[in-house]
C-alpha cells in the first residue's frame, strides 16, 4: 500500500480529499490534520506528520510500498491560472470533474454529533482571519487575505443585533470578535467541517471555512470574499457568490453589502 504524506493548512488538506474517489485503491495518509480523513473508504488510515527526522521513523516508512509526497503549489499552479484543486489533479495525472471536497462522516458520527447541531439551532459561521495572524503578520498589509477587523465586527454586529442571528466564529480557540455565539463544546476543526454542513450560511475569506463548504453532494452557498478576482480564482468556488475587494490588494469591503449577499445565501440554502 502507498502512503501520501500531506502536509499544509487545514484548507489544503479538504482539497486533497478531492481526488480519492478517483484513486484505484485505498490508501494511508500522513497529516497534521488527520480528522479531515477520518471515515473516507478510500483511506485505510491516518498516521501523523512524523517528518524524515527519525531515524527510527525508517521502520514504518520500509513498510509501505511506495511514499509520495505531491506539492501542487510548485507547478503550473504558479502561472495562476488555474484552482489549486485542477492544479492538485494535474500533479496526479487524474481528471477533474468539478471543484469539491470528498471529506466523509459515517452514519454512527452524524448520530453522535446530531444533539449538539441541534443545540446550535440556526447559526451562520464567520472566518475573517486565517493562519497568517497567529505568525503576528499586519492584517491590513498589503496582498493580505485577512477582512479588516473593524468590518468583520460590523458584519457580526448587524447579523447578531439587528437581525438577531446566531453568529459562529471558526478560529483556532483565540476568540476575537464581540456579539458571538460560543458553543458548550468549544468546536475542533472535525466539528466545524460538520457544523458548516448544516449551518444557514457562512462568510469567509480564503481560509478553511470557504473549502468546508465545498462538500461534493450537496455544497453549503455562502459568500468568500477576495482581495481581486485573479486571486480568487485559485482558491474560490462557484456555488458561493464571491466578493472581491473595492481596492487593489486589500481587503476592502462594505459590511451592508456582505450581509445583503449572506441572506440571499441564507435564503438558497433553506429552499434546498
């Protein structure tokens, strides 16, 4: 059996998932964030992100017949042209039929989560920040993928006081935002990927939440938000309505229109 070693940011691995179901036979995965390929058939299992630094690793790695480490970020994908997940399928040599996730939930999962979805009630899931800003990188600089944080608090204020909907902040356990809904169970990035299946909607820059809600059988629409639309078409995904930035290489919007397009999602989803 071969052994993928992934590594990256949560996002990129939900776009890894993409081309399992057009793989011959199953696999093993090496991954930081192993949860995202828990319960997909075409896993046979999960070991972490060991690295070649053990020597003793050496042990594990003679037992696998191939190991295979893909990097689509070096490639093609580098004239921006295409989503990083065509770009995925042409470092495999595997066609693309469409931009999604294949993350997978077994039945006994859904029933386990069930009570806790239910206690949530109607909730739309908010992501203004990615990982950038636990490395301390200025919000605000220029190229950044970060919503600037006075609109992003806007946003919340008119979904949470003036239309009175329960807003969830996805993050990394670092809650920044006022006027948000924390959870009991404070959610692990397996409970976000199943909180964004069933939430009304979602507002997301490029960062995991927006690859969450691609899920291959039945997408959840929401609104990304982009710094320019040569950017976004690496990384956004036409089920969403995507937003792009009123100035070059920032990320400059007006909240009033970013809630507007949220309920006209939120609206789509519930006729679903």
């Amino acid at each position: 059996m071969d052994l993928h070693i992934t590594q990256g940011g949560i996002g990129k691995q939900i776009m890894f998932t993409s081309i399992l179901n057009k793989l011959t036979n199953k696999i093993c995965v090496s991954s930081y964030w192993a949860d995202v390929f828990k319960n997909h058939p075409m896993v046979e299992t999960v070991y972490p992100d060991y690295g070649w630094g053990s020597y003793n690793m050496s042990k594990l790695y003679r037992q696998f017949e191939n190991i295979i480490y893909v990097e689509p970020y070096f490639g093609n994908f580098l004239k921006a042209e295409n989503h990083f997940i065509e770009s995925l399928h042409e470092k495999y040599n595997l066609p693309c039929d469409g931009l999604y996730n294949t993350v997978t939930f077994s039945e006994e999962e859904l029933h386990y989560y069930s009570k806790f979805i239910e206690e949530l009630e109607d909730y739309v899931l908010v992501q203004f920040t990615g990982s950038d800003k636990d490395f301390s990188r200025e919000l605000n600089e220029l190229g950044s993928r970060n919503l600037d944080l006075k609109v992003a608090q806007e946003v919340i204020n008119i979904l949470s006081k003036d239309l009175g909907k329960r807003v969830i902040e996805v993050n990394n356990g670092n809650q920044q935002f006022e006027n948000t809904f924390i959870p009991r169970k404070i959610p692990q990035y397996r409970e976000y990927l199943i909180m964004t299946k069933y939430c009304q909607s979602f507002v997301s820059i490029d960062s995991c939440l927006n690859h969450m809600s691609a899920f291959k059988d039945q997408p959840k629409k929401g609104v990304g938000l982009f710094r320019d639309p040569e950017y976004g078409k690496l990384f956004e995904y036409p089920h969403n309505t995507n937003l792009y930035s009123n100035v070059p290489l920032q990320m400059k919007f007006e909240a009033k229109t970013i809630v507007d397009e949220l309920m006209i999602a939120m609206d789509f989803n519930k006729n679903q």
